[in-house]
C-alpha cells in the first residue's frame, strides 16, 4: 500500500497531462486519470466505470493497465463485490512486470474475503516458501506476511497455529494494535480467556480509534473492556 | 554443553551467522476422510411388518451402543494403564519425545524414591527447580540417582532464554553419568523415532523443525538448520541431543540429555508443548 499510492498519485499526475492534450487518442486518457481521482474520493461505482472506459478506450502498457486493475479490485473490495475484486487483483498480478509479494498479501486478503480461507493461506505460503518477504526475495519476513498468515489459518479455524501467527508477527512489530486484536480472537476461541483479555486490553489501549467498529467494541464489551 | 555443539545456544554477545529462509516443501493438509455407511439388510417376519421392525431395530441399536460403550471403556482403561509410568525406561521414553508427554507423566508416575523431587505446574507435574530463567536455579540434583537402562541420571536440569536478535532457547533434561556415545548407545532403544538419533559430530542428536503456521504438532525432518546456523527467523528447531556437559558446575564432567526448542518459540507453542512452564515468561 505504502508504495502504490506514489506511484498512483505520479500515474495520475502524467495522465491528467497527457489527457488535458488536443489529441482525441490522448483525450481518452482522460477516463483513467478520472478513476484515480475518483479512487482518491472513495467513490467506487465511478473508479469501476472510468477504470472500464480507460481500459477499452486506450492501449496502455502492462505496468499501467496492471495498475488500473489494481485500483479496480481495491473498489470492488470496498464494494464487497469479492469475487470481482479476486478477479481484477489476478489480472492485475498477470500484468505485473515482476512478482510483487505484497500483491499476494492483497489477494489473500480478498480471497478471505470471497470466503476461500484454503487459498488466501497457500498464497501466504507461497511468499514463505520462496523467501518472497514483503520488500522482495530474501528480504525476510515481518508484520504483514504473520498477520495474514494468522488471519487466513483463523478463518480455517487453526487457531493455535493464528495465535502463534500473531506472536511472530508481534516479535517484528510489537506496536500493531489488530495483531494484539487477531490473536485475543484466536485465544478466545481456544478458551484462553486470560490470554485473550490482556491483548484486547493492549489493543484498547493502542489502536487507533478511528478504525475501530461496533463488532470490534462488542468483542471487547464480553471482556468488560471499553475504548479509552 | 560443547562450544561446538551444533544445536548450543550462542554465547551472549556473540552473534552467530544468519541464514535465509529457505524454501521448505510445502505440507501436505490432512485429508477429510469418509465414510460410506452401507445399509444392513435385515430379514423380518412379513406378519408383524410396523411393530415388529422397529423393535429389533432399536434392539440392535441398543446392543450397538452397550458393546460401543464396553469397547470404549476398555480401550480408555487401556490408554489410562500405558500412561502410567512405572520404570525410569518409560519415563525416558516419553521425555524423548519434547513434548508434553513427558510432564503429563510425571502427574501419575511411580518412580524409585529418592530420586526426581517433583512438583504441581498448573495441570502437570515437573522435577522442581527455582526457576528456569535464573542462573543457579536451573538444576536439581537428585539424592539418589535415577538408572535408566544402565545410564546414572543424576540431575535434572531446566533453562530458558531469550538471545535478541537470535530468537528463545528452551533446554530442559537429565544429567547423567559416562561418556556422551555410551550414554547415548544405552538410551538409543528407549528413545521414539531412534532412527532419526545419530551423531553430529561429538553429540548424538534427533533433530526437526518446524514453521510458523505449520499445524502445531507437525514437525520437517528435512531441510533442517545446518551445524552452527541459528535457526530462522519463523522456525522453531527441536533437538533431542545427549553432548558432553558444560565447563561449569553443575554440568561440568557429566553428560547431558537435553531436549531443546530453539529459534521463534512463542507462547501458543509453549502453551502446547510445555505445561509445566508459564508459558509467557520469554514475552
């Protein structure tokens, strides 16, 4: 996520020129600065419809359509349209110029989303398999990858092997509130109830407010622990 | 414990080259198995066809359900018979394995008196030492010797660290008496899956390792942690290991019988595979 935006905002810039250009095959450019803009307001229906129109209008390089697939499948997944999101992340990826592990970060996330627990966990698996760590080969692994890892093994219910997961995760960056989150989830379905309580104690203490919702709060409300 | 030992934890401050993760084979998920339930055929008299049929059938299921019942008692009698420990052989048989097994043994074991000073653990029982994180407090030394298979155990020995940038080290097991080969060579017929039990160097080691992620309870037997290479970041060695004791007290002249978890050893995993431990202490 981090490197995607500048390079989105520099795609956007370019685009934006190019399309302010007399030429009518320039002209249509114009569709894909549009869905950037329209991806940066949130407004997903209209991210899918000008990422659609800058797809069939232009010819565009694969590093720059793989890009808009991505814009794509981030709005489909903020749409909760799951399997369209897995579908324009895999184009996406197919387009890429070379493998990107965060991308299959991404996707595992929005098979877990698509309701494919066993997929979103052998993409993780194929990151660690290959040494892929999330700022390339041989990088090692940190936050991300365990935090998926954990997310994808909860969903298939291995809890012991998510809160292990976690932990790992946690050794890298002990300051990620949801990892404390995650892994009070996955002692809670182990029974581990003093154990869950004291990481969703660390995570009400930690977790910025913002993204915290009403299911997270009800979680926690059973633990008789409230959001400072 | 030997400098050289392939399994040691590193002397603190010195730090010990760093390996790549390699690629490891993938593991396979358990099948889901099935069952395909045939029906029985049974004869009735055609006379009696609504009242008859349902009675012999709940007959049946009854006498199912008694012998089921029976069989189940039998066998949980059984297992309850050969989870109890009576000889210094079994006991070493269930440490060998560096699981739980051996601490879950020790709850109803009936061993020689004199020899292993227990205590309660949560659920569990342990030979009592002060405390595995505090030098000087990892050992007991048994009044009377404990004789496995001819082997003078002496002591029991419990530590745990935590090495930065290197990862946790757990090492709990018997001192004994002789020489590491012939220690080993006595021992090597108790031990659970001795093929793996062969010597690296001077010590004799059955060694695994396990990923993050992977089910709790499976462990690779291959593409294992080379000699002198920490483990890992997202890997937990563990190593059955009998090695020529430390330089120092109380390990020193005598031959160790360790097991040992080494590398991303996370409370989860300890929760499973020592109960005996609380199992936060390296957090």
């Amino acid at each position: 996520m981090n490197t995607r935006w500048p390079a989105l905002i520099a795609c956007s810039v370019i685009l934006t020129g190019c399309a302010g250009m007399q030429n009518p095959q320039k002209a249509n450019l114009v569709h894909c600065a549009n869905q950037f803009k329209a991806s940066k307001a949130e407004n997903y229906p209209l991210v899918l419809q000008e990422g659609d129109l800058c797809l069939q209008k232009n010819t565009l390089p694969a590093s720059l359509q793989s890009l808009i697939y991505t814009v794509q499948a981030d709005a489909y997944s903020n749409l909760k349209h799951f399997p369209e999101a897995v579908a324009a992340k895999e184009k996406s990826m197919q387009l890429a110029v070379k493998p990107d592990p965060r991308a299959n970060l991404d996707l595992s996330a929005m098979y877990r989303d698509a309701g494919n627990p066993k997929k979103a966990l052998e993409l993780v698996q194929y990151n660690l398999d290959n040494g892929m760590g999330e700022a390339g080969k041989g990088s090692g692994f940190h936050m991300p990858t365990y935090y998926h890892l954990g997310l994808a093994l909860t969903d298939l219910g291995q809890y012991r092997e998510a809160a292990e997961a976690f932990s790992t995760g946690l050794q890298r960056q002990p300051d990620y509130a949801w990892a404390y989150y995650e892994r009070g989830i996955a002692y809670d379905h182990l029974g581990g109830r003093d154990d869950a309580k004291a990481d969703f104690m660390k995570f009400s203490q930690i977790a910025n407010k913002k993204y915290v919702l009403e299911e997270h709060k009800a979680k926690l409300a059973e633990y008789r622990i409230s959001m400072p | 414990m030997t400098a050289t030992g392939r399994f040691q934890p590193v002397t603190i401050g010195r730090k010990r080259p760093e390996s790549d993760v390699r690629s490891m084979p993938a593991f396979s998920q358990k099948e889901k198995l099935t069952f395909s339930r045939r029906p029985v055929l049974l004869k009735f008299p055609t006379h009696q066809p609504t009242a008859f049929v349902p009675t012999s059938r709940m007959i049946l299921m009854f006498l199912s359900l008694f012998f089921g019942v029976v069989l189940l008692a039998v066998g949980a009698a059984c297992t309850a018979q050969a989870q109890t420990v009576t000889t210094p052989e079994q006991l070493l048989t269930e440490f060998s394995r560096c699981d739980a097994h051996f601490f879950e043994s020790l709850r109803d074991a009936r061993l020689p008196v004199g020899t292993l000073r227990l205590s309660d653990y949560g659920s569990v029982k342990a030979p009592t030492i002060m405390s595995p994180l505090q030098e000087g407090g990892t050992y007991q030394h048994f009044e009377t010797p404990l004789i496995v298979n001819g082997v003078r155990m002496v002591g029991y020995y419990n530590q745990a660290e935590t090495i930065k940038n290197v990862g946790n080290f757990l090492f709990w097991g018997f001192v004994a008496d002789g020489l590491p080969q012939e220690v080993a060579a006595k021992l090597k017929p108790l031990i659970v899956d001795n093929a793996r039990f062969v010597s690296q160097g001077k010590a004799i080691t059955r060694a695994e390792i396990r990923r993050v992620g992977d089910p709790i309870g499976q462990w690779r037997t291959e593409e294992l942690t080379g000699p002198g290479v920490a483990t890992p970041f997202g890997f937990v060695d563990r190593v059955l290991i009998v090695d020529t004791g430390d330089t120092t007290p109380p390990l020193a002249g005598h031959t160790t019988v360790f097991c040992s978890l080494q590398g991303t050893v996370t409370a989860p995993l300890l929760q499973v595979y020592r109960p005996d431990l609380n199992a936060h202490l390296l957090d």
